[in-house]
C-alpha cells in the first residue's frame, strides 16, 4: 500500500495534466506557424504569383516581430503568469492565419505574418518553459524537459495534417482550419488548464536584485557570444524548417513522400534531446569538475 500523500499524487496529476495540455498546443502552434510554409510555401506562390522568396520571407519578417515583442512578453509572464500570454497567443495566431487565408494581397500576407510573429514569440517553446518556471518554481525542470519532448513531435504531426487538409482544402482551406483549432481548441486550453503562477521565491529577490546591478565584461561577451551561437543555430533550423521538403522534391520525390521522409525529422529530434537528458543525469552522477576561475567578474 502506498504511502505517498494524497495532496503529492493530485499535485502530479495535475502537472501531468498541465504538461500534456501545453505539449498539445505546443504541437498545433509550431505545426501552424514555424512549420507552415514547408508545405504551403509553394502552392502560396504558385496560386498568387508571388516569389517564393518573398512567401518564405514572411516567416522571416513573423521571426523578427517575435523578437522584438520578447522582452515585453517576458516582463507580463513574470508578473501575471503564463495564462494571459498563452491564451492573447492563441488569440494572434487564430487571426494570424486568418489573415493569411485571406490574403489576396501581398500587403495583406506581410501583416498577418507579423501578427503571427507576435503570436510566436509569446506561445512558442520561450514562453511555455517561461510560464511552466513561473507555475512551478524550482520544480519545473523535469514538466520543461517533458514538454520539449512534446513540442519535438510538432512537424512529424502536422506537416502530413498540412499535407492532407492542402489537398482536400486548398491552401486557404489549411490556414482557415488551423486557424479556427487556435480559436476554438488551444484558445480555451491555454484559459482553463494554464496554472496560476507561484508567489516569488527569495531566489527569485535575490535574482532580481543582481539584475539591476550591470554586468560584468566577461559576461557581456559571453552573452554576446551565445546570442551568435543561438541566432547561427536558429537560422539553420529555419532553413531547414522551411525548406527541408523543397530540397526532397528537388531530389524527385513527390509531396507525400517528401513529407514522409520529413517527418522522420521530429523523432530524430526527441531523441537527441533523449540522449541529451542521459549524458546530463550520467554527467551528474559522475560529479563534473568545476570550472576553473578565469576571473574575479565571474560568480
């Protein structure tokens, strides 16, 4: 008989619950935003007659508004919790992709990307492991770890979906449908699921505090040198978001198995992250030496 609180094991529950949740939206907002153009990119050209180039750039352009709109974002998750976020997400996106259904223009597809960038940047993987650490603390850890394994699935789901709903519907059909699951489905998860965020820890003081003290220039660089790192990988992973399925079509395959050999690509990515959190724990056990102080500025 078991002896574990009965408050611990509807405590697990509902992380459970709030994990598998975020994961599913997780995979709608990537497979409908990040991912879209991968399948759609094409038929938007050929129907438009706008370059491919410029179909694609709207993706750029939804990164950037992104971007920009992060640290405001994070400023209103730190102070309200997730749910709010999520849920305004949810919201662009919706609209987003209606948007781009009804674009005739292209004035009208370069605003509705810009929504969706908006949208991203607050309901990507940033702003769910943002939310998940403000719901759950110093607890968060493994729900984040989890949710990333979730979220890898995203192009593996929804580039066939895309695939299948682009030959029934069309591709405004695609945007229509995806848009009304953000509306009708993600929309009231984000509002009834999403947790309240936790009362701030001292850590948390203690963090605050340091970060209105400047930093010092070894960190400066170091951070700089991450940012390149981060926006170096990230520019790769969007090529290859976005054109992975060109370059197999390229190769003689068609749509179908072009997007069957693509989704190969989310497992490949669960897995790296699985072998990741095996070398992490196995790093651990072991006891990692500690890094040697190179300077008094690091802490």
């Amino acid at each position: 008989m078991s002896t574990r609180p009965a408050s611990c094991t509807a405590t697990g529950s509902a992380r459970r619950i709030v994990i598998a949740a975020l994961g599913v939206t997780q995979i709608l907002a990537w497979g409908s935003s990040y991912y879209l153009l991968a399948v759609l990119g094409a038929p938007i050209a050929a129907d438009t007659g706008w370059p491919l180039s410029i179909v694609v750039g709207g993706l750029s352009l939804g990164l950037l508004a992104g971007g920009l709109a992060s640290p405001a974002i994070g400023r209103t998750i730190d102070a309200k919790g997730g749910r709010p976020v999520l849920a305004v997400s949810s919201l662009l996106l919706g609209l987003g992709l209606i948007l781009v259904g009804n674009a005739r223009h292209l004035a009208i597809y370069v605003t509705a990307w810009l929504v969706l960038g908006v949208g991203m940047g607050s309901g990507l993987y940033d702003a769910a492991f943002a939310t998940l650490g403000r719901a759950f603390g110093g607890e968060a850890r493994s729900a984040i770890v989890s949710l990333t394994l979730w979220g890898g699935f995203a192009s593996t789901v929804c580039w066939p979906l895309t695939a299948w709903l682009l030959d029934a519907y069309g591709w405004r059909g695609v945007c229509f449908v995806y848009g009304a699951v953000q509306l009708g489905f993600s929309l009231p998860v984000h509002l009834l699921l999403m947790p309240r965020p936790q009362p701030r820890s001292n850590s948390a003081k203690v963090l605050e505090i340091r970060s209105a003290n400047p930093p010092a220039p070894a960190q400066r660089h170091a951070f700089a040198l991450f940012s390149v790192l981060v926006t170096l990988g990230g520019g790769i992973a969007s090529i290859m978001s976005v054109h992975l399925l060109t370059f197999l079509q390229m190769r003689g395959l068609d749509l179908a198995a072009a997007v069957a050999l693509g989704a190969l690509f989310g497992p490949a990515q669960v897995a790296a992250r699985i072998v990741e959190m095996t070398l992490g724990r196995a790093t651990i056990r072991s006891g990692p030496l500690r890094p040697r102080r190179v300077s008094s500025a690091w802490p």
